[in-house]
C-alpha cells in the first residue's frame, strides 16, 4: 500500500481529513506508532501535514471512534493496542498468510474489455439454446433433484458414466468407489494438497505452471522443486534427480496442453514417468482439463493409463469447456487414497451439488455434447489462428499450441513487465504476467494470453491494443 | 483393523492364501516386521498357522507380485522398503490425518430404511414440482448461466438480494463486498477455520456441538475449550473466563435452534456476547442454518444484528431447507476478513455454481417460496410431536425444541451406545451418537433424532424399532 507522503497531494485532496486518517492508521499499522505511545500533538501534526489543526482533530476524533486510538486524561491521543480486530488484515500473521500479492483470482477480478488473462471458454461458444431442454429433462428424470444431496463422492450414476466412458476413452480400469466428483479441479487439487502434502514436504511442480497450484501447495508448507517443462516434455533426467534427492511427495502435473504452454508430454515419456513414480515412491498428479480441445491429432493417453501401482491421481475437469456454470470436475485414485480424499470432501463441502451432476450427466454424454465439441475444437483453433495472425507484427516468440486455450508469449527483455500490466489494465486489457506462473517468480519476460474467451473481432482489437501499448517502451 | 490371530478362523476360510496375505501384510503394515527383514520361512509359518505349504507360498508370491516383498539370492522373502504407496491409508500419517473414526459423514453412508441421523428435509415437503418452473425463468434470463463463471466471492445480484433481504429481516448493515456466497455453510465453516485459526490457538466450541465443527477445528489444529449450552444460553461468567484465560481465537457457535440440542441463545445474552468478544477480542462465529424453521415464535435477531465492531461472522445457510441440492449458504464479515477469505476461496474452488445462485435468487425470494416456508414449519412441528409421542412410551429424557430439526436426547446409562448403534445399523436404522457431537467425546449417553427426514409413519415405524432395540439392555 502506497500512501500520500508529501504536502501536494494533501493539499489537492477533496476528503482531507480522511487522508490524515489514513496517515496515521497506516504509521500504527506499520508499526512506527506503537502501542500506548503518544501521538503527535494536533498543532505538530497539522503543522508536519501543512494542513488546517482542525482537519487533524477531526481524524483523530474519527480514530478515537473506530477504537485506533484512546485519550488519556486530555494530555492527548495514544495508540490503542490490540488493534487486532479493527485493522486491515495484511496486518494480522494468519489472514495476511492468505492474502498474498499476485494471485491469479485478482487479476481476474480486474474488469476489462479485452480479458486475455480468462482462460475460460467464450459463453457464445456454447450450445445454450440446447442446455435448457436438458434441464427440463433432468427435471422430468428426477423430479426431487433440487431436495436431495448427492452425498459426498458424488451422486452414483454420474461416477458409473464416467467409469465407462473413461474405460472406453482411456483403457482406464476404475471402479465408481474409486472415482469422487468435485466442485470443479480447483476444489480437487486443493483436497489432494490437503490430503497428501504436509509442512516441509517436497513437492515437484512444473515451470511454469498453473499459478493456483503455487498457492495451494505454498499454503501446506511444501517446500516447492520447479521441473523446466519443454515443448517435448520434461528432461527425465532432471526428474529422476530430483525425486532421488529431495524425496518428492508428489508431482503436480498438467501434461496434455499445459496451462500454461500448451506443450504436451509425449506417449513415451509417461509411460517412463509412471516408472519413476513408482521406483521412488512419488505420486503423480495428473490434471487434465484441456484433454478434448485438440487441434490436431488426440493428445496421448493419460499417465493414469499407464499405471499399475497406484501412483497416479488423475484429475479430469470438464467444467472449462462444458459448462463453467455447472462446475464438474473428478478426482480417479486407488482405494487407500480415496479414503483420505473423501474425509476432506467432507470437511469442505457437503458434496457438488447433485442438480449441476444430472445436468452434466444429461448433458454430456448425449451426441449432441460430442457433435458440438467438435464444433468447439475448430471455433478455438481459428480463434488460436486469429491471436497468431495479430501478434505476426511484432518480434515476440511463442511455440504454437496444438491444443488449449493459451499462448505463451517470451517477451523482448526491455519491456518492463509490472509497467505493461498496469498500463493494460489502465487500457481495459488484462493479461496474465509469467512471473506468477513461475514456482520461482521469475519469467518476468514472459506473458499468458487466453484466446478462448473472446471472438475474432475482439481479439483482433485486444491484441493490436497491447502491441501499442508495449511500442511504448522502445 | 482386526485381524485373525487364530488357527480356526483360518481353517474355516474359504480363501485360505488371502487370509495368511492379510496377515504377513498387517505385520509389514505395523511395523512388527521391518523394511529388509526377513520373513518366517514358508515352513515355520505354515507350521505356526496351522496352513498347508503351498498356501504360504502362494501368500508369499503374491506379496512379492504386489512389491510387498521381495526374493534376495533365493534366500527367502525380505519385507520391500517404502510400502507407502501400496499401504492402507490408516498406516500413513498425513493420510490418516484425515481418516478418523466416527466422522458424521461416515454415519450418513451408512443406507438404511430409518434415517435418524440425516438432519435434512425430506424432498416430499418441498415444492418440486414449482421448481422447474423456477428454473424455465433462470434460463430464460441468463441464456448464458451454464457458461459463465460468477466469480469467486458469487453472484453480484445474489449478494445484493441478499443484503436487501438481511437489512430488512435482521437490520444488518451490509454491502455486498461484506458478503461471499459458498457451496454450503460446511464450505463456509472450513474457510473461516483454514482463514483464522492457526496450529495452538484456543478455539470455543460448545458442547454438544456441530460434529464436522470439531473435525473442522481438530484439522486445523486448534485447543478446543467446550463451552456448556444450556436450555436457556450460555453461562456468560463461564464464557468471560475461558476468553479470559485461553484468549481464544474464536467461539464457532449455532445459537439459535442448535444443532444438536434445539437450544436458543436468548436475545440478552447475545448483546452481551458480543460485549465480551469485543472486550476480549475473541470473534464469535455465528453459524444460522435453521433459523427459518421456528414452531412458535421467532427466534431473537442474530449476534451481528448487535456488532458494532466488526467481531462477528456470520455463516447463513438456506441449503437445508430450502434445496439440498443447490447448496446455497453465505458468510457475511468485515472488508479484512472478506480479503482474505475470498483469497482462501478462490484456492478451494472457483466460486459457487452460477446456475444454482440464479435459481436460488429466484426461487427464494419469490412469494411462493416464503409462503411455503409457512407450512414447512407446520409439517415439521407436526413430525417433532409425532417423534415426541412415539417416545413418550420411554423413559428418555429431552427438551421439546422450539425449532430446527432435531430432538437431543438422553438415554439411560445403562444403554451400551456403542452396541446400540451397531444393533440398530444391523436393524436397518441410524442415529447421531452423543459422543461425536461433543468436542470431550464424552455425552455417551446421548443421541440425536432427527425428525426433519422422514414422514410420520416412517418415523412412528422407526423410533418403534429403536425402542425395542434398546430394551434389549434391561
């Protein structure tokens, strides 16, 4: 937080009691003015401010009020302890642990007409017309859906579905007791952290990654080892090394059309993987969310195919491009780890809504949720071309993504990077920074852009914006 | 786990082999036989167990397939190091962290034709067939609703109609940046803990209370004070000195028709508890899932109708009963603690679904809806006295809730609780064990019949049944 230092901006101020207020809130939050210790005189501080006694007095009746302060028999204003309850919570060890600079969710919060840090589908891409008449049919079929709690795995039929389509799909053998809907991949990755990971445990993540991920294993206390990903896959060398030393816990992994590169782990290295999982007793974490959005040929299959041993957790969301509405998305595990899971479902939730898993049970299994993905798969392949075509004009490089919604941009170093957000943002125009998806913070040259949630004209738009923006720092 | 220790459980089975696997594996599994030591030979084992050669053997291959065992220079069978990722979940501690006994989730899988444990409402009493109707509308006005995120801290509207409704019910003064929707008021309950409470710090907790709420706390490592709830409230000088004293974090409450009791905190109590938390800079979680279902008069405005000072959060569920399957509940709190929970939530998943606060929006707030909430409080005070009469052939002791869905009452001692919940289980029925509802794990002679579930002749059949099964003890 930034605060006014100097008389100017005092000066010019509307409100100005409320920014001597602020001044001196923000020395007893930090510290300078502690507990019990006197304030500046009213004439002092007005005199320090360049400001008007009675602007100061006001402040410091408003702080008396709110608790920040107390006067002691009218030798003047002292600082009240144990402001615990009354300030900001950046202030307080245990919220401030939560709230963090430069998560992901922020930056989403940021209104913008051309949001390329959304990874999420355009609405306008989705059949919607359609979805009402499964909803209808999910009210004929179950007439009580809205009375009845699916229970905490999640409701039995839907989990019986995607056994069989995951079997089909993916040679997945799986029993229903070993599948768990969750309340989208957020909620599943959260579980296993919860689950799995404890204080100073190694956890291998990917660099980049998907940023959240950073702040949930952060938040166990993981001590985080970034595996460089490539646009052929991991260097298993490096892998091995780092599982024989640090003794990982697990590997967080998003190996099909990484978020955020696009790259993809081939056929041959999963299997190896899987191996290494085993030999060295680290789970894999297998999240899956962009698995049908090929633009090529079908990515290969998932590292839970392969594995025998159990040392796979795969994480399959749907919600990205089904339905961002209805929030599905699955956890597949052995039986020793479900247990685990499913106490901690328990303890967060009462169980994904059962409503939102008729619907997607209705939904997406019907042939006309398969036709549409096709549909789905050329409309974001154009829309990858359209992105590509804009950025043509400038000397930024970036690997084409076979699948996804993302493009990964390396940037020339000269750009200041935090500039060029607040510029964009100032700009109505939003993008994801590298550094966030770094494990290390670092990747300051680098930018995610979402080609998924605008159209063609838009993007068209969004991206000549930001190449103008960023010709600012030549 | 209970495992076989003698010859004729062995000889009666009919997968002899897989008997003497499970045992070597217990064994390995506690450690009694340590990572490279070697195994009974074939010959000594099968002596000890009674069994034939060939069984052991085959256990033995079997252990070795499953990497179990190994086979060192055909010396014999050596226990394989780092079993973690083949053991039971209940042998890993981070695992078995979250894999207690007697989690009330565990108690609700248990299916059974006499659901005495499930505190919900019965599907039959609420309007489904309107539902869809509601539902038609939801789709008529957001065409896009399935295809949108509404953001982590919820639907903008939602809150708004919320905070309407809030101010004029219960005088709150309220923004809706002061107010979150979440997947119902267990996910509610987790964020504030995961928010506030770090490993030591005192948290109260009443006795009985809300079983997850201890298992919630528990997680987080908290010391649980209990704090004695009465027919009439608290006793206050007890609350000063445990806040006093232990300096508490927090004090997670249901004041109002608790849960397990039926109790409610009276309106002079709740002034002064939140004097005391102010005072004592302790925050008072209010928990008010039930606060609707009233038999007489209206329970006395909620605790953070009286905060001032911003220390208390209020956690409101409708979920209950209104739908189950929607799982609708709000936190409402101060901007410093909105902050951070918002940062936790967004790390949990990524925000309620947007269909079901649409439907919620629309249904709740609708004329119907709240004049079927009228006749929701006549037919479950009907079933409360129908319960109450099935009982009065006893001489079980409880006090006639004014409110909320469940009777709390005590059984003589002489009941054996344990063996009566099992007895019941097999007779197809199930209660709340007292025990898990108190954070001392004690109140064994205690159990918690809910009404809210079942019709009255189901629960005129049911509570006949539990009566005959607990004069079995006489």
């Amino acid at each position: 937080m930034k605060r006014i230092e100097a008389e100017p901006i005092f000066a010019q101020s509307e409100k100005l009691f409320e920014r001597v207020y602020d001044y001196v809130l923000e020395r007893i939050k930090r510290g300078e003015w502690q507990e019990h210790e006197k304030l500046p005189s009213v004439r002092v501080l007005a005199k320090e401010l360049s400001v008007n006694r009675l602007t100061v007095l006001k402040s410091y009746q408003l702080l008396k009020q709110q608790q920040h302060v107390y006067v002691k028999d009218k030798s003047g204003y002292y600082v009240q302890p144990g402001g615990r309850m009354t300030i900001d919570s950046t202030h307080d060890p245990v919220l401030s642990a939560y709230v963090q600079k430069s998560h992901l969710s922020e930056i989403h919060q940021v209104q913008a007409a051309f949001q390329f840090s959304i990874a999420l589908l355009d609405p306008n891409l989705l059949p919607n017309l359609y979805f009402s008449e499964y909803v209808k049919k999910v009210f004929d079929l179950y007439p009580k859906v809205l009375g009845t709690y699916s229970g905490t795995q999640g409701d039995a039929e839907l989990r019986e579905a995607l056994c069989d389509y995951f079997s089909k799909q993916h040679q997945f053998y799986l029993s229903r007791d070993e599948l768990m809907i969750t309340t989208g991949s957020q909620q599943a990755i959260d579980l296993v952290a919860k689950v799995l990971v404890k204080p100073r445990d190694a956890v291998l993540l990917e660099r980049p990654t998907y940023s959240p991920a950073i702040d949930v294993f952060s938040r166990q206390g993981a001590r985080i080892i970034p595996v460089e990903i490539h646009p052929c896959g991991y260097d298993l060398e490096q892998v091995e090394r780092l599982m024989q030393t640090h003794k990982p816990r697990l590997f967080y992994m998003n190996p099909t059309f990484h978020n955020p590169t696009g790259y993809t782990v081939p056929a041959e290295q999963r299997k190896r993987l899987v191996e290494l999982a085993e030999k060295y007793h680290c789970l894999l974490v297998e999240d899956d969310p962009y698995r049908d959005i090929y633009f090529e040929e079908e990515p290969p299959q998932p590292l839970f195919s392969y594995d025998t041993a159990g040392c796979v957790i795969y994480i399959r969301s749907f919600s990205k491009y089904i339905a961002p509405g209805l929030g599905i998305a699955c956890i597949a595990c052995r039986p020793y780890y479900m247990k685990a899971l499913l106490a901690a479902k328990s303890l967060s939730d009462s169980g994904a809504p059962l409503l939102n898993q008729k619907i997607f049970l209705h939904y997406f299994f019907s042939e006309r949720m398969q036709q549409h993905l096709g549909k789905l798969r050329t409309a974001l392949a154009i829309r990858k071309e359209v992105m590509e075509e804009a950025l043509s004009v400038t000397d930024w490089k970036w690997i084409s993504p076979t699948g996804g919604f993302n493009l990964w941009i390396s940037l020339p170093e000269t750009i200041p990077m935090d500039h060029l957000l607040a510029k964009s943002i100032e700009h109505s125009l939003t993008f994801v920074p590298g550094s966030i998806c770094d494990p290390l913070r670092e990747k300051q040259s680098w930018i995610r852009l979402s080609y998924s949630y605008m159209n063609e004209q838009q993007l068209r738009a969004g991206i000549s914006q930001l190449v103008n923006l960023s010709r600012l720092y030549f």
